[in-house]
C-alpha cells in the first residue's frame, strides 16, 4: 500500500513502518536514543525542503518496573536531515489523555495484536467499509453507556492517486456492539 517517496515542499504519501526505505530508517535511529521510553514507528511521512523533513508517527511505552502497569501514548515526532546530520525538530502527543487508573478517561494505546475484543470488532467493522482503505495500527477505548473508541489509521482513498495519511477515527458503539457514529480526524505532521 505504500511506497517511500519524497515530496517536494509538502509531506508526501504515508508510509508503513515496514516499508520503510533506508533514509526513514536511518532517521527514525536518531529519535530512538530517547532513554525511559520505547519507540516504535508506526508510519512516517517525508518531504524535501533544504533536505530532508520525516514526521514519525510512533508508540511510545514508558519503561517502568515489572509490577508497574505501563503507560503507552502515540506521538508525532519530526526529524531534520541534511548532509547526513539529523535534528528532531519537534514532538507532540497526538492520542487521548490517559489518567492513572484510567477511569473516566482513555485507557493507554494499544497496538494491534494487544487489541481487546471489542476494539478489534469495532476495528474490523470500519476496516470492512467502501470507498476508502483503512489500515488501523493502534487504539484506545472509554468505557461509558457503551465504549468510545480512538483509532489510529493509515487511510488511503479508494480513487486514482489517492494520497495516503494518518487519521484519528473516534467510534462510539453502542451497548448491543453497533457502531452508531464514528468521525475521522486528519493528523498532520
């Protein structure tokens, strides 16, 4: 679904960690040096300006002691790369707020394979629309007269050229498991 290529003056298409080129790679090595926490990139984006600009889209989980319940959050984190020097030019949390213990509030992100059921019912449920692709990396949910949900997506419209991005997609489901709204949030780098 995606490819690594450089925009000239505007972020280009999103790529998938997995297809990650060795210019994505070797920029994402500069943000993973952050002690106390765990990076994982999730996507990114690039763009050329007087060299290079990525915007990672990444899990971040705290490193905390064994009996400690782990706080995880995605974070957009941008890098600055010319003559092979890189910069982070910035960082900035892009899921809910989690309180500890999350009552009331979101729970931490999830990535997909620790997805709970309910999340990878909802998931597969909005994944299986028409008309547009939806590539759902991670989650939150709120427990209320139901569960409020926050995706974490790749989308890629289903029409020539379509330009992939990344998207916040709040879902609510109702008691009886339907979804009954759900709004998608463009997130730009």
């Amino acid at each position: 679904m995606s490819q690594a290529i450089h925009n000239v003056g505007g972020f280009g298409s999103v790529v998938l960690a997995k297809d990650f080129n060795q210019e994505f790679i070797s920029a994402f090595e500069h943000i993973n040096k952050r002690e106390g926490v765990n990076i994982s990139p999730l996507a990114g984006q690039s763009q050329v300006v007087n060299g290079i600009n990525f915007a990672f889209y990444c899990f971040v989980e705290q490193v905390t002691a064994p009996d400690l319940p782990k706080i995880s959050n995605l974070e957009l984190i941008t890098v600055y790369e010319k003559g092979g020097t890189y910069t982070q030019t910035s960082s900035r949390v892009i899921s809910e707020p989690v309180l500890f213990p999350p009552i009331g509030s979101f729970d931490s992100v999830a990535l997909r394979a620790n997805f709970t059921d309910a999340e990878a019912q909802t998931a597969e449920q909005i994944e299986s629309l028409v008309g547009v692709h939806y590539d759902i990396l991670a989650a939150q949910q709120q427990v209320v007269a139901g569960l409020n949900f926050a995706f974490y997506a790749v989308v890629k419209p289903a029409t020539l050229n379509g330009q992939a991005y990344f998207a916040q997609i709040n879902a609510y489901r109702n008691l009886e498991g339907k979804i009954e709204r759900a709004e998608l949030h463009p997130i730009q780098p």
